[in-house]
C-alpha cells in the first residue's frame, strides 16, 4: 500500500502488477511532475507510508516541515529504491553561502492503524502548531472548532449585503428555535466569502453595486451584536487582471519562466488570476494593510485566507525580486507577515496551501477539495480527476485519508456543509457526507441560504453539532483508496464541579457515562453497486487495549471472557444486542449489513461489563450517542417516588384493579409478604443537547433488573424532570416504548426508547444575561435533566 501524504490519498496494489487498479495521472501530487517516469512510479509530497499489506509492516519517510524546501519522496515501480528529493528552487547561492533541507524521518511500524501517529506529533512540534498538545486524542472539547456560516456555496461571488443581513437574522432564529445560543453548540460564526470586494487583490474596496455602503464595519458590529465571529475571506497572494492592483503594480506580478512580461497565471479555481512577488517590500506592505483594514477597521477575528500557493507558481523563480530564497522559504515568510499582522486574537483558516509551509502560522487548514454542489464534477470537468476538482466524492476521500491531521498540525477543515434540496444529493449521499464531517472532527460550517433548508435536513445539521473536536482513525487507511471503516473513541469531560447540588444527591459522583466507541460503516462504491456488508473483528471495533481490558473487567466481575455486546444504529434507530466471546479469535465478526452506495451508517458499540449497571445505549440527539450528556448518575430515590412506582408495577402484575394508593397500602402491609425495590437513575443533559419536545428528542437507556424480562415491563417505570414530556411520577407507558428485552449472559433488564425535550428554550440573549447573573458559564439551571425509577427486584 501506498499512502501520498500530499495528495491524501492511499493506493492498494500488487507489487509489479500492470493492471493493479493505481491511477498513475493521481497519485502524482502537484509538483513533481517533472520527475521521469521510467525512473519512478509514484511520488508523494512532504511525507509517505509504504507499507506491506500482508504482514501489516511498513516504513514512514517524511520531511518533518517546509520551512526550507518543497520535497517529496519517491519510488520506483519494483519498490526496491525509495528516494528522497528537495526541489532546490534554483535558488541563487551568494559566495560563501549554503543550501539545505528540512529535517527528514524515517521509521517502521507493526500495525496499520494509525501509522503516521508518530510522525505527526514531531511534526507538530517542529513546527510549533497552534493546537493543544493532543495528550489525550478522546477527550471531548468543542471549544476550538469553528461552527457556524459561510456565504460561499449559495451566493458565490455574487453575496450582496441584503443576502448578509438576512442570513444574519436567520442564524439568529435557529439559535433561540433549536437551543443553540449554548456556548458549548458553539454556532457562532458568521463568515463572508467571495464577492464582497471590487476585484481580487483590491481587498479593501467593495463592490458598489452589491455593498453600497462601503463598509463591512456595520455589519462585523450586527454580527458581534449577535454574539457572533466575524469572518472574511481573501486571497492575499493573489490579484484579478483588471484589479487595480494589477493595473497600478504590474511589476508586482510573478511572471512566467523566460518572459519579463507575460504574467504567470492560475486557473485552478474556475477563473484566471496573477499570483504575487511575497519577496518584493512594496507587496508586503500591500498585504498588511489588507490585513489591518480587514481586522482593525472592520473589526473580523476569524480570517479564512485562500489559494495561497499563488506565491509560489510553478516556473516563477526568476522573476522574484530575492532569487536567494526558495519557494518554501517564500511562502513561510509570507505566512509569518500575515500572522504578526493579525495579532493573537485573530483566528486563521489556510486554504489552498502546500500543507507543511502553513503549519503553526494556521488555526485550521482545509484538508480537501471544494464540497461541490454535486457527489461527482459536474460536467465538463472530468470525473476522473479524484483530487483536485470540486465534488463531494473528492471532498469525501480527501477528508478521510487526511483525518490524522486533525489535532497534530491545526483544526481540520472539510469545508462546507451543504443541505438544500435543489442539490444533486440524494438523502443517503446526504447522510455519508454528514458522518464523515462529523467523525473529522473538525470545522462545521453551512452554506445555503439558511431560509431554503427543509426541517429533515436541517435536523441533519443540528445532529452532528457540537463538533467533537476528536478525529477518527481510518481503520483501513492503507487498504483502500477511499476508506471505509472509521473508529471514533471518546471519553466524557469531567462532569461540573457543582453538579450534585443541583436536584438529588447522587449515589456515587461516579458519571456511568466514561469513554465509549463509535463505528462508521460506508459504502463508497458506484452508484449503481449494491448495498455493502463489512464484518468487523471485536479487535477491530474496539482496539487491542480495550478488548484485554475487558477480558480482565469481565473475568472478574462475571467469571467468564464471554458478555454482552450492545449495537446501536444511530441514522436508522435501531438496536440490537448479541453475546460474544472476548477471547474468540478474529473469525468472530460483526457484521455491519445493508450500508447503500455514496452513504454511511454510524454505530454506537458498546460491552456490558459491570453487573446490575444502567447503560446509556444512545440517542438521535447528537451523532456521538454521549456528547448530548453531562451525566448519568444513580441517585437516591425521589420522596414519595417509591410508594408509587412499587404500588403501580403491583397493580399491573397482579391485575387487582386497585388505585395506586390501594396498592401502595397493600405492598406497604408486612403481613402481605411481597417485598419489592427499586432504583433511581438522573440523566442531566449537556447544555444545549435538549430542543423543542416537537422535534422528537429520545434516548435509550438500559435498566438492569432481578426480575425475569418479561416481568420488567412499562410499569416499572416512573420518570420526571424538565427534559420529560409527561406529568411528573405518571405512568411511563403512553410515552415509553420497550425497544429489547434482555437475557443473556446472566443479564437481566431492558432496553426503552424515552422521548425528551426541553420545556424552556431561552432566546440567546436571555441566555446571556442568566449566565452574567449567575457569574458561572456553565450554570446549572440551564441544564435539563431525567429522573428514572424503575423496579429493580421482587421478593415473596
């Protein structure tokens, strides 16, 4: 196998195969072209994993940043001569002076998953990434993921403040509608794209027709009114022919190899544009003042910059005014400038970017190509081209294979999120384009005209935020050019410090809720293919470490390496439950069935390893099935709650006909012999996780029993609490649905489908002003909670 670090894209074949299934014209990554193919088959930018796919051995080369060079590493098409190249530039050396590379690493690995872990991480340290350590890679912390809007996908370059303003407005009512005012949903950004200006590289001068009050001022102020981000976005290399820029500078211009005059042009994005000389003083000066005026007099603290490699097009290097520097040297200085410019509280997006020369000046990067409007190019761009062109495929196999970025160099940037029925999606594309989004764990960002989505889409959106902020592994990264099985581990937050002063007082402050693992299923296949089934080992599902753990919780706890398996199908609401053998060998699978060509399906999977505990299955609320929860808890049972619910699972299972007060007099009666308990679990919802009870809110949620199943019906159960649809302490069974009745394993219990929602949605501003009062930004009057009495054991 053969992964292109700077493409992103990895190649299965046969050693010296002529017919293997490698598209030679893609994996030669931009670049390196030039170098001879009779030499050498395949050529990857930055860094590379070659690796064996029978004895899941391998090597990883790679330069560990681009500070100082463009490089790549190549092979020939026997694969027994690896080299190494650095571009040079043809950079002119002064006497006495000296050129080198970047520092390169190499190393083996023994697994397949997740082979560039360890490259990465020097990586980011050579290069001093703006990102946290990323010591622990499951722990959950949205605070760092841009979430919100981008003008580009609907208005293209034809945005006009009217469409700004209304869009403004519309992000307004969906925060108060759908509870997303919470800082946590982090639904704030509000970012205007292309279009705005006069010209490319005439930055600061807005297009009149479309902007007529020449300035982004008063609306970079409605948007923090909001309690919004402003963001904007500009190519700060680059200038349109007819720019004022290029009329009043053309010596500022790259021009083309062997020509003073003929300017070196790019198409890449649909039109024609000059890229600029970043080595000449009077450019630079030009850029900064874009800068300035964009986040001092504007006022935007959120700067997506694009098609930043037109500094250094090919075939320029003579016509910059310093010859002695290298592209990479180039690019680097061009990107430090901007960064000092902006000032620490400016948030950077890099697109359009040879990667390594953006780490540690870029917040976020974009991984892929643009998302498209279609799942192929549309005509008449080629459908061949897997790489480069915009479509949502190529979107989808960038984001996949470049998923290991997200946490080590910057925030991933998938690009947008696009949802309004007039596109060329079906709703199964839909759904496969929305799980690999959420499992990049990166930006989330919509860009239709938000007044166009349908409620079915929308809901969409709302699953899948907040972001993680936790990237998955691509579990067959080396195996397939476009991945198919996704692992996602996550671990809960530590629940808030004051939690248990709010409600009942917990039985143990233990969150039943710890770390858990999601499984992304996908089917990448043509569109005419049928629908796919992946088997998947316990090893594969989980991890080597999880499963011994769980070979050693289960021994001790149940004497045995065989215990429950829970499956949750979060796109389809479903669930099921198996018993497997911790200890099997890898012929014990799981099969995944039913997955439909461009689409995934998202499971939440989990071993029932601690006897007689509640487990929290899922939910349709959040795509993660345990984000939307700040803790599950045993509690200690409501006053009044235990007469009731004894007396009318008594009544249901005798068939007296009694009141519930009869009931509760006749179990209360020692003479009567009949002795039951029960149990009370306290859901507290994150915050912001609840919407509107109409939007059909549920979670499902294991409860152990004593009782034969049969025995543990609706009855049991006696809920209340603000996310709670029903009256307090009524009876559960005109709400409730019993999804599975568990016994197996020596597991008693079942598993019910309980509708929530919240009963007060504040207006953001409401929200504000509550926390402000109370002083704390997670204040816990904001968070909606269940309480959950069942019947847990029957005697006499």
């Amino acid at each position: 196998g053969f992964h292109d670090g700077g493409d992103g894209t990895s190649f299965p074949f046969n050693i010296g195969d002529e017919n293997s299934n490698i598209d030679n014209s893609a994996s030669w990554s931009f670049g390196w072209r030039g170098l001879a193919l009779k030499d050498f088959f395949m050529a990857s930018d930055m860094f590379t994993a070659l690796t064996n796919l029978d004895s899941k051995c391998g090597i990883v080369i790679g330069f560990l940043s681009q500070k100082l060079q463009f490089g790549c590493i190549a092979t020939n098409r026997d694969f027994n001569r690896v080299t190494v190249h650095a571009s040079g530039d043809g950079v002119h050396l002064v006497p006495g002076s000296t050129i080198s590379t970047d520092w390169l690493a190499m190393y083996a690995f023994d697994s397949v998953i997740e082979p560039f872990r360890t490259y990465m991480a020097m990586s980011r340290d050579e290069n001093d990434a703006l990102v946290s350590s990323r010591c622990n890679a499951t722990l959950l912390n949205t605070s760092e993921v841009p979430v919100g809007w981008c003008s580009w996908y609907h208005f293209f370059e034809k945005v006009s403040e009217e469409d700004l303003m209304k869009n403004l407005q519309c992000m307004k009512r969906m925060k108060a509608k759908y509870n997303l005012a919470a800082d946590r949903m982090g639904f704030n950004l509000f970012q205007i794209d292309d279009g705005y200006q006069n010209a490319w590289g005439d930055w600061s001068v807005l297009n009149k027709k479309t902007f007529p009050k020449q300035s982004l001022y008063n609306i970079v102020t409605q948007v923090k009114d909001e309690h919004m981000v402003g963001g904007i976005w500009m190519a700060p290399f680059a200038c349109d022919k007819h720019s004022m820029v290029a009329k009043q500078h053309p010596d500022w211009i790259l021009r083309r190899k062997g020509s003073s005059t003929v300017a070196c042009n790019s198409g890449n994005c649909g039109k024609w544009f000059y890229g600029l000389d970043a080595t000449n003083e009077e450019v630079q000066e030009h850029i900064k003042e874009n800068i300035v005026v964009a986040t001092r007099i504007w006022g935007f603290t959120y700067l997506k910059l694009d098609f930043l490699y037109a500094s250094v097009l090919g075939g320029v290097q003579e016509s910059f005014k310093d010859k002695t520097l290298t592209k990479a040297q180039i690019l680097q200085r061009g990107m430090k400038l901007i960064r000092d410019t902006a000032g620490d509280g400016v948030f950077i997006l890099g697109c359009g970017a040879p990667l390594g020369s953006v780490i540690g000046y870029v917040h976020a990067n974009r991984i892929s190509s643009d998302a498209g409007l279609s799942w192929l190019p549309e005509f008449p761009l080629p459908t061949a081209d897997k790489w480069n062109l915009p479509c949502a495929r190529n979107m989808v196999r960038n984001s996949l294979c470049r998923m290991f970025m997200h946490g080590y160099w910057w925030v991933n940037d998938p690009d947008c999120m696009l949802l309004r029925p007039t596109l060329h999606f079906s709703e199964e594309e839909l759904l496969g384009i929305a799980t690999v989004k959420a499992f990049s764990g990166g930006s989330f960002i919509l860009s239709d005209d938000l007044d166009t989505l349908t409620s079915s889409r929308l809901r969409v959106a709302l699953q899948m935020l907040p972001p993680t902020n936790v990237s998955a592994v691509p579990l067959d990264l080396l195996s397939r050019e476009m991945p198919e099985l996704l692992r996602l581990q996550l671990e809960s937050p530590p629940m808030p410090s004051d939690l248990n002063l709010v409600g009942n007082s917990a039985t143990s402050c233990q969150n039943l809720i710890t770390n858990w693992t999601l499984i992304a299923v996908c089917n990448w296949d043509s569109k005419n293919s049928a629908d796919k089934t992946h088997s998947m080992s316990l090893v594969d599902i989980f991890g080597q470490p999880v499963v011994d753990a769980a070979i050693t919780s289960s021994m001790l706890h149940f004497k045995s390496t065989v215990c429950l398996l829970f499956k949750f199908n979060f796109w389809t609401e479903t669930y099921h439950h198996m018993q497997v053998n911790l200890n099997g060998d890898d012929e014990q699978l799981i099969h995944f069935t039913a997955i439909p060509h461009h689409s995934a399906r998202i499971y939440k999977m989990g071993l029932y390893l601690q006897p007689n505990s509640p487990v929290w299955i899922g939910s349709n609320l959040h795509f993660s099935c345990g984000c939307d929860v700040a803790a599950l808890l045993e509690v200690d049972n409501p006053a009044g709650v235990d007469d009731l619910v004894l007396a009318a699972f008594y009544n249901a299972t005798q068939g007296t006909g009694r009141s519930i007060i009869e009931g509760a007099q006749h179990i209360n009666d020692p003479d009567k012999g009949v002795h039951l308990t029960n149990r009370t679990v306290r859901v507290v919802f994150a915050d912001g996780a609840l919407r509107d009870p109409s939007w059909g809110g549920c979670i499902w949620l294991f409860l152990p029993t004593l009782l034969q199943p049969l025995q543990c019906s609706l009855s049991c159960l006696q809920i209340s609490g603000s996310a709670w649809h029903g009256q307090d302490y009524a009876a559960a069974e005109s709400h409730v649905s019993v999804v599975a009745e568990v016994c197996q394993c020596g597991v008693y219990g079942s598993v019910f489908k309980i509708p929530v929602g919240t009963r007060r949605v504040l207006h953001p501003q409401e929200l504000i002003q509550e926390r402000s009062n109370e002083g704390n930004a997670t204040n816990q009057q904001a968070l909606d909670e269940l309480l959950i009495s069942w019947i847990y054991s029957k005697s006499g």
